[in-house]
C-alpha cells in the first residue's frame, strides 16, 4: 500500500494517496488526524507511516 510514494510526502502526495481535496487533507493535518510538522518554510512534512496509520485507524 503507497509503495510508490517516498517515506517522506507533501500535501500534492497527501491528497493522491487518499483521494481527497486539498481542503480536507490542510483540515486532517491541522487538526492532528494525521501527524505531521511544517517545516521553516511553512511546508507540511508528512511521513508516509502516518498516512498509514490514519488509514489503519479511520477503518476501524
């Protein structure tokens, strides 16, 4: 499962992965539902495990 994506994402990737809008995935970052940090540029970074474990979780 996202094999294909580094073990380090963006929000672009984010949004491919789980097959959502921008808006929804800036709202599962800012809200902690996925766990991510901004980098000093503003950027999200995103590790693919966390991605992963949200998938995990929100199946459940």
């Amino acid at each position: 499962m996202f094999n294909q994506y580094d073990d380090i994402i963006l929000v672009h990737d984010l949004t491919k992965m789980l097959k959502i809008g921008k808006n929804k995935a800036y709202r599962l970052l800012q809200s902690g539902q996925i766990k991510a940090k901004k980098d000093w540029t503003g950027h999200w970074i995103i590790q693919k495990a966390a991605v992963i474990e949200y998938t995990n979780v929100s199946k459940a």
